[in-house]
C-alpha cells in the first residue's frame, strides 16, 4: 500500500513523465527492448531516489521489464508529490511526502525494503546501509545493488575495506559516461541554475566560493565564471587544489574564502565544511548552500543557534539575522540545492546515467552469482550508452582498422 500526498496530482505528474521520456531517447530504446525481453520478471527492485520525472522515466522502464517496483525518496526535500502520484497510478508501489519528517522518511525506506528486493537501486547508499544494519534480514534474495552518487560509493568503499560489505554493488556513478557528464555538465548546470532562479540574482561579479574541485564542483565552478562570477576554491586535496589553480581559479581556505564570497556552494561529501568560524567571518547578504548528497556539509545547527530571527524570505531560501544585525541566506536548508530548489540535472544529461542504472540492474540479473565487491560499471555497457547517444545526435566516429588494433595490442604486449 502506498503512502503519498495526493493521488488527485497524478495527471500533472504524468505530464512532466512524458515531457522527460520525449528527451531521452536512450533509455526509449532500453525500454522498448525490456517490454519485449521481460529481463526483471518475477523479479522485486527497490529504489531510494530523487522522486522527480526523469528518475520516474527510470522507474517505469524497470516496470516495462517486468519488475515489481517498490519506490522511496532518498531526500524528502527533493521528492515531488505528483510524480508519486503517477507512479502509483502506474502501478508502482510509492512511501513518499515532499517534506516528510527525517524519521518518517527512514520508515519509507525501511517498508520499501520489506518487501524482500532481488535489485536495490540506491542514492546515496541510504537503501544499502540499512540492509547492512536493522534491515539485515530483508537482504535474503538479493542479487545486488547499484549506487549512483560519490558520496554512496564513498561508503561502500569503506565498507569493503573493512571487510563488512554484505552483496556485489556495482558504482554507477564511476562510470565514465556519468563522470564526465552527468557530475560535470549536469551539475554545474543545475546547481547554477537552481541558485539564480531560487535568488533572483546576478552571478556577473560575485565572488563564488567553490568547496570541493571534484568532478562536481570543477563543473559548478566552471559554470559560474562562464557567467561572470569571480570563482574561489577551497579544497584540502593538494592535486584537486592545483589543477583548481590551473584552471585560472583563486585557491583560499574556506577560513580566507569566508570573508571574501558573496556565494558559497559546497560538494565535498563530507561534514562541517563550513561551521560557525566562518560564519563569523561573513559578508551580509551572504548566500549559502550545498551540491553535496547529504546535507551536514553547513553546519546549519550552529548557524540556527547563532541566530536571533529566522524566517523564509523567498522560496526555499531560509534568512538567519545574527546578533550583530548580518543576515546569511540559505537556499533549500542545505539540502542537495538543484533538485530540491529546482529540478535537478538537465533532461539529456539523466538519460544516459539512468540507461547506466537500467543496464546495470540488468547485468545483474545475468550475473546473480558475483562474489561480493564494489564493481565498475562494465565497459561495454558505458561503451554502448557514449554510442547511442552519439547516434541520437547524429554524430559518427571512425572505427579501428585490424591494423590499428594489431599495432596497439603489440604496443601493449612490448
């Protein structure tokens, strides 16, 4: 039984589903050869994920396959209530509410576990801790698992260091085709674009604290300075902090960047990126927020208690007047700033990282005996996505003559 907002808003979610399948021709294509092959049938898939239309496009091509589909959020700020609506109407099985208590979302998570799932599809690994943990005994008949964020393979990483990883996981987000696009060019675009249209305001001039130069943030930071805005990074890896200032970036700590940024967006994956010392430090008017999955990046506890007034000055953006009269503005309450102030990464871009999700999933049903390990997403499989999407661009490459693979499997033997 699902547990949703209202189920009267499924016409208007369906709309924004269909608006998104017309954009993503790849996953089309996956679907149409699930609805023939039935490669999931019989089979129960969980997914904790950001409940919007294109991962709804992901939803209903495991559907198409055959699968039971069981759904969560994996953050209640991001969940969007008519699109649980159309997946129930769909046929899919939802535990969401957009704004839902922390601990009201862990039993949607939890209930989408009982079920027993064969497949978990995890953002953020929230799915996959649990059935580490208390939910231990819902992993009965699990083939595997596939984790589409840094911060969720980061996790399971540490997990497979210390010996504790229970079942195979395979790291979408590794994969080339979701590094180099999906973390780069989606994100810079929607976490730029979630900022102006949650401020209304101007990036030409700013100067823009970049924390973290992964993948995500060399894509946020690139954005904004093609936009005008006077970029700052702060890191603490010394390779990511150079290559920052190869790029033509000003490198600072955050204790330095603190008092010169008139925007601050963090992607570290971490904790406590910026606390209460650099809060101290801030312009007025200074605004905040976070592109990282989990939202402990600002310390927005010790910001709520340095404040003397708080109050929502402007959609999803909270104002926190301190007691000497400067106001900082937090967009989304720290949480994950373009999917849960905005609509996330741009249509095309999700296409191919959620073919990478629906293609993995199916490896894993062809592969229900894989020791357990975190795995790269196989290469034949980013391999087939890159060339899909290049023809539905219509755009060619030259192919390998023998001679050419000859001379480079000699030059590899030598």
């Amino acid at each position: 039984m699902s547990e949703i907002f209202d189920i009267n808003l499924k016409d208007q979610g369906m709309q924004r589903i269909l608006w998104a399948e017309r954009h993503m021709p790849i996953l089309a294509e996956i679907r149409r050869r699930f609805e023939k092959e039935l490669p999931f049938k019989g089979l129960r898939i969980s997914l904790a994920i950001h409940l919007e239309a294109k991962t709804a496009c992901l939803v209903r091509a495991l559907r198409r396959g055959g699968a039971e589909v069981y759904v969560t959020g994996s953050n209640p700020q991001s969940t969007q209530d008519a699109i649980c609506a159309a997946l129930v109407a769909d046929g899919c099985v939802v535990h969401a509410i957009h704004g839902a208590s922390f601990e009201r979302y862990h039993e949607f998570w939890k209930k989408t576990l009982s079920l027993k799932p064969h497949i978990v599809i995890d953002d953020g690994a929230d799915l996959i801790n649990l059935l580490h943990g208390e939910c231990k005994g819902d992993a009965g008949e699990l083939l595997g698992a596939c984790e589409e964020t840094t911060s969720g393979v980061q996790r399971l990483r540490a997990w497979k260091r210390e010996g504790s990883l229970a079942f195979p996981v395979i790291a979408v987000n590794d994969a080339l085709c979701k590094t180099y696009f999906d973390n780069f060019y989606g994100t810079g675009q929607s976490t730029v674009g979630a900022i102006m249209s949650a401020t209304n305001l101007m990036l030409a001039g700013k100067r823009f604290v970049m924390a973290g130069y992964g993948w995500c943030g060399r894509g946020i930071a690139r954005m904004a300075a093609g936009l005008g805005a006077h970029v700052i990074v702060t890191e603490i890896d010394p390779i990511k902090a150079l290559l920052a200032a190869m790029d033509g970036f000003q490198i600072m700590t955050m204790d330095e960047a603190a008092k010169e940024g008139d925007i601050f967006v963090t992607a570290t994956a971490s904790v406590d990126v910026i606390t209460a010392r650099h809060f101290k430090q801030m312009k007025e008017d200074a605004v905040l927020c976070n592109a990282g999955h989990f939202s402990r990046e600002i310390d927005l506890d010790a910001l709520g208690a340095m404040a003397v007034e708080i109050q929502e000055t402007r959609r999803n953006i909270k104002s926190y007047r301190l007691e000497d009269g400067r106001t900082l503005h937090v967009i989304a309450e720290g949480a994950l700033v373009n999917i849960a102030a905005a609509d996330g990464h741009p249509i095309e871009i999700m296409d191919m990282s959620f073919s990478l999700q629906a293609l993995s999933a199916e490896y894993l049903t062809k592969h229900p005996d894989l020791a357990v390990d975190v795995y790269p997403v196989p290469e034949s499989i980013d391999r087939l996505v890159a060339e899909v999407k290049l023809d539905t661009l219509g755009l060619s490459i030259d192919r390998e003559t023998e001679a050419q693979r000859q001379y480079r499997q000699k030059d590899l033997i030598l």
